[in-house]
C-alpha cells in the first residue's frame, strides 16, 4: 500500500513545539485554553497532542505581539484578522490604538517616576523611621505619592 502521506509534514508532539518556538510546554497549554491556538489532534494510541509544524510560527506570533504589548485578547483578535474580511488598515489602526495606550502608559510611568523622585529627594536616608517622608506620604495620601 502506497502511503498517502508523502511530503505531508509531519505532525509535532508539544515538546516539539515549544521547544521550536522558544517557550515552555505550559505555556503552549496556556494558550490552547486562551483559544490561540486551535486545538490539536491526539495520538489515538498515546494521547498526545500532536500539532501541525505551523503552530510554531503561530506561537512566534503571538509572543512578538506579547512583545510589543498586546494583550492576549488583542492578539486573538489579529490573528483572527486573517479569517475575517478585513485589510490592512484595519490593522495599522488597532497599531495605531496600541500606540496611544503606550503613550498613555510612558506618561503614567513619568508620572510616577517624578513622585517617587520627590520622595526619594526628601528623604535624608537617615533617622528613625517615624520621621520617614516617604513612609509619611504614603500614610497620609500627600499629592505627591498619589
């Protein structure tokens, strides 16, 4: 009998997958349950998932977009983009969305930086801790540590 399967790649045990696209075999777990990942087809006489060798590139993905800062929702959504009947500037706008949230956050982390930096400046970085500025502020709620 003549194997059908000539060429066919072959299908990849989750060690194989995780260890090709650089991440944990939890992980590729992880996301099977979040629904990045569809789910895979089992060994009948073992029970292993056995994943098609695309997954890899599918959890490459999702880890540069994990990267640039999208959340696992965000990335379903792009990766379901390439089902939906959408083109490019759909794209280019949730980027364009990603970039102001990012914006958003550097501000908030100046923010933050520059109330902690005032604190910081205000402590003489001795004495007892009941005269402590930073402790105070923090216990009275001052502007400067909100």
């Amino acid at each position: 009998m003549a194997d059908t399967n000539i060429g066919a790649p072959r299908p990849l045990t989750i060690g194989k997958i995780a260890q090709g696209a650089g991440i944990g075999v939890e992980t590729v777990r992880y996301y099977e349950r979040e629904k990045l990942l569809p789910k895979p087809a089992r060994d009948p006489s073992s029970g292993y998932r056995l994943y098609p060798p695309s997954t890899i590139a599918r959890l490459q993905f999702i880890a540069r977009a994990k990267r640039l800062g999208f959340t696992l929702r965000e990335t379903r959504e792009l990766l379901d983009l390439r089902r939906a009947s959408v083109d490019c500037g759909n794209v280019r706008s949730r980027a364009h969305e990603k970039i102001i949230q990012v914006r958003e956050k550097i501000a908030e982390l100046q923010r933050i930086e520059g109330a902690l930096l005032r604190l910081a400046d205000a402590c003489p970085g001795v004495g007892e801790l009941d005269n402590c500025p930073i402790l105070a502020a923090l216990e009275q709620g001052e502007p400067d540590a909100d």
